[in-house]
C-alpha cells in the first residue's frame, strides 16, 4: 500500500502544497505565489502547481511511486467526479478540467475537490473532528464555508453544490447576502460581515477606538477589530459576542438537522477565542435538545492552516483507494 | 428471499398496518384503535399490535415464513437500534423495550423506527421519491416533522435525534417554539401554527368569514381553514400563502445545505395544493443557487396516510437484510 499523497491548498493569491503520510502527518509543506495574470488561461497556475508537487517529492526524499497521488483543493462551484472547476473569479478559471490538465504533468493519479470540503475532510480524517461519526465544519472567512462529513465520507450533495452551510437563513426578513437571498448566516457571521457590522455601528454614532481609522476608509478587519477588543474596546467586544450569539444559533440548526459529534470552527475569526465561543455556546446550550448535546462537541480546528494540505492529502488518500 | 413485511404505524389514536411487498405495493392494510390507558403500561397496545400482525397475515392468506419481519413506526425519542422508545407523551409510555416485547409475539425480527424517518423512506423507496439519491422530507401536522434519505439510507443522527427539520430556525428572534428555542419553523408551518396564526389575526381585529367561529372559541383547524380559502375568504388565503412562503424560506435553506433531488412534503395541509405551492415554489426559485435548482424537485407526498405503513415495510426489509 502506497504510504503518502500530496495535498494542493489552492487559492487566489497563494498555492500551498504538503507531502503527507497516511497518519495524517506532514513530512514537508511548502507555498508558492499563484500569480494569477488574467487572460492567459490557467496553463501557467497548473504548471506552477506541478512544479509544487516536483518540489515537495524532492525536498522530501522520497520515490514518486510511494505516491498515491494528488488531490487539489479548489475554490468552486466544481465537479468533483471529473475534476472540472466550473468558476473561480479570484483565478479567472472558467470550466478548467483540471485533473485532465494536471495529471499527465504530475504523472499519477489528480483529484478535485472544493476547498471548504477538504479542510471538513481533514478535521475528521487527522484533526479535530477525529474519528467522530459526523462532523459539521464551518470557515469563517470573507463568506461562510461548509463541509459535511458522515460516516468519513463527504457529502458533497447531488450534484456538488451541497454544504452550503453559509446560506442557511437565520433571518428570513434579514440582511441581504452576496447570493440574493435574505438572512442568510454568512451575511452575519464571516470575518468580512463582522468588519461590515462593524463599520455600520460607527457610521451610525457608536463609540470606538476604531472610529477615527473606520470613517477615514482604512482597512478594518477582524483581527484588527479582535485587537481593539483585547485593548478595551467595548464595541469591537459588542461586535465579536453578537457574531459569536449568531454562529451558535446557526449550529443549533445545523445540530437539529444532523445531530453531529463534532461542530468545527475553522479561520481567522476562531482566534478571538472565548470571546467568540463564549456567547456562541451559551446560544447552543440553551436552544438544543438535551439529547443532541449529549453528544455534541464543538470545536476550534486543530489543524488550522494546513486544513487545506492535510485534508487533500487525506482525499487522494480516500479517493485512489476508491478507484483502485 | 422472503417476499413480504408488515410495516406499522403507531399513533395515539390508531395502530395502522399493512403487509407490503418488495415493490412497495399494498397487499392489505387494516387499523385498530390504539386505545392508550394510562397507568396500565405498554402492553395491552403491544398486545394490539401482535393481534394486528397476526390478522394481516391471515387475510393476506400468506404464510408467515414468507416474511421478513415487522418494522414498527413509532412517535420518537427511541433507539433505533436497540427498539427502545424512550419516551411518547400520546401513548404514556417511557423506555419501553418495544423490540423486545413485540418479538416474541409475533415470532419474528421486530425493527423499531422514527415515524417520520419512516415516511421519509416511504417515499423514497416506494413514493414521490422513488429512486431519488437525497430526499428530505417535511411532515406538516400538529409540528413538523422531518426525514433525510441519502443513497437510499436514513441518516438518524449520531444518537438517533437528528432530522429535526422543524427544528430549524428561519428566524432567530421570532417566534417561540415548544421546543423553547426561537423561529423555528415549526412555530411558523405545522398546521396547528397555521391554525395558531389565523386565530392571532382574528383577535387582533382581522376579518374573516371564520372570526365569529375562532371568537366564540371553536377548534379551526387547517382543513377548516382551507376549506374558508376556497370559499373566498381573503384572510384564510393568505395565511396559507404566507405559510407557504415560510416553507419555501425553509426549504432554500435544506437545498443550499444538502443539494436534495427531492423535497417531499406530508401532511393534510398538503392538500391545500397550488394556494400553498405555488408561494412555496417561488421562494424556493428566487432564493436557492441555480445550479440546486437544475435537480431538484419539490413534490407532495404521493404515499400520503400509507407513508407510515409501506415505509415501515421497506425498512423491514433493509434492516433484516443488514442483520443477514
């Protein structure tokens, strides 16, 4: 049995690459700049991520056929089947048959999957979800991402765009979100709708040390926001629990719906800690049955910034053996 | 390989009952009152139950070995592995073995289940759904309900509390649900909340060919309801429209979550038809992400009052089968 994959993190500014044992385990990890150019087509991202898979079997010292393959984790909507991504405005890739493309460059097996459903993957293959039987996974980042794992399969839906969790609605007569419809969470509850928040509460008079930087347009983000709060700035505070209250009502659906083990939280924003799972448990144990939390567990990722590498490693894994 | 199974349905007012098929068709179906007496314990409705088995048999003029087994649909919580029903309010029963129990009466494997898990399969094996890789199914009557079907398989939850569809919350600071969380659906679509919304509209001033049957303190039901819709009465209309629209708000969110082929909706107020799908199918058009929206069908039940006996029938098929 072949003892290592190579798990591709692919994203709009960076490509991270890992080479990774059956344990989960990183022998070697490394990044290179995506450089994306618009018009010249993805040929030139697809030979740097080859290049990455080279690099990492080199600087790791092992033998190409101790590999099982390569599995990328892509920005979607994408067909994971035929390895073909349909959109990725941030690479200005449209319908990219990727693995076609990438595995005779790479010469072994290339698989695809969306990016939020390999970092679920990989909480439940090698991090914090470990073992568990179903595992919900949230990203907070400029939108909310979502990965289901059930039974150590992903549920990626009928045709590849389930896990949505972002876009369940928690305010059906609530703030518009970025896909059109009304009180959807990822409206309230990314890293991007918790600086929006932000913004709109001193537009609207509140006090904070951020005012000043907020009303002359600078860049206030989540960590910044997290930062003012850490130094006493009650708003940011304010802002940070609200985001947390909000998270918790959302996994009180998730947790009805599915009765998880494992809630895993997953970027930036889980660094704020217990200023966000705080409020954001206190939500989850007063509104769940009693039944469900019995079980439930809820969890910050343990794997952090390497979700992406490990959890496509873990799928290359999963997946090679599936076609052998 | 047997041919045949009893599924039964196992209300507080009625015990129905069916010998089924592997195609899913009917042989006959018969009910007894379930006639619950408080105080006197589990066994005289179990008791019920082997005497409904045993007359299916007979007037199906088939012979015993021919069947695989009974599945029991129950009110939950239960364990559904175990055959534990662990606590229904209707029946007065609390951790009752009923695998146990039932088995030796009717001399045969005993599987016990979720009722509306049941429907849910009903419909997915031999309903509305047939042959569907994911069904999520909405039982509207005195709550709501829920079923998830996927790959042909119930998905229960880790320990047996999941599909809680009406658990979910479509509006986080709304409405306060018996479970005594807030917004849930179930406040909003069951028919007793329908019921419940047209009786607040009245009192608060609204006019309505019903107003003097809901002051004077009548029981309105949904039917009631519909029937006045049909009848002209604006305020009625309009009630079902708008829960209608909230089942639409609810249903965008399961699409964006589990990426159905198939929403099954069950229950009387489903004979309301085109006044409660038609508000439906538009929230659901706006709202959900095209690429949901090219496979998924959103349908009434087609089993409708047998969902319960043929679901608990194919159930007793695929679990005898699991245990083979």
């Amino acid at each position: 049995m072949k003892s290592l994959a190579v798990g591709i993190d692919l994203g709009g500014t960076n490509i991270k690459g890992g080479l990774v044992r059956r344990d989960g385990s990183v022998i070697v990890k490394k990044s290179v700049k995506t450089e994306v150019q618009k018009g010249t087509g993805p040929e030139p991202v697809v030979g740097r991520i080859a290049g990455l898979v080279a690099d990492l079997i080199a600087e790791g010292g092992v033998d190409k056929s101790e590999l099982v393959g390569v599995c990328v984790g892509s920005p979607g909507p994408l067909d994971s089947r035929r390895g073909i991504v349909y959109e990725t405005p941030n690479l200005d890739w449209k319908d990219v048959p990727l693995s076609d493309m990438l595995a005779p460059l790479v010469d072994m097996p290339v698989f695809v999957e969306n990016d939020a459903n390999v970092a679920a993957f990989g909480e439940q293959w090698a991090g914090a979800a470990k073992d568990s039987v179903c595992t919900i996974m949230l990203t907070l980042g400029t939108g909310v991402g979502g990965g289901i794992v059930i039974n150590g399969e992903l549920w990626r839906g009928v045709n590849d765009v389930g896990a949505e969790l972002g876009h369940m609605i928690i305010d059906y007569a609530g703030r518009l979100c970025g896909c059109g419809a009304h009180g959807c969470i990822e409206a309230y509850a990314s890293a991007s709708a918790l600086a929006r928040r932000m913004k709109e509460q001193v537009e609207a008079g509140s006090a904070s040390s951020l005012r000043d930087a907020i009303l002359a347009g600078e860049d206030v983000d989540a960590k910044r926001i997290y930062d003012a709060a850490v130094d006493g700035d009650r708003l940011s505070r304010e802002m940070i629990e609200e985001t947390g209250r909000l998270l918790g009502i959302a996994i009180v659906s998730y947790v009805n719906i599915f009765n998880p083990d494992c809630v895993v939280l997953h970027g930036g924003l889980v660094n704020a800690g217990d200023m966000l799972f705080e409020p954001l448990l206190a939500e989850v144990n007063e509104r769940c049955f009693e039944s469900s939390l019995r079980v439930l567990r809820v969890l910050p990722s343990a794997l952090k910034g390497d979700a992406g590498i490990v959890g496509a490693a873990g799928l290359a894994f999963q997946r090679a053996e599936d076609i052998a």
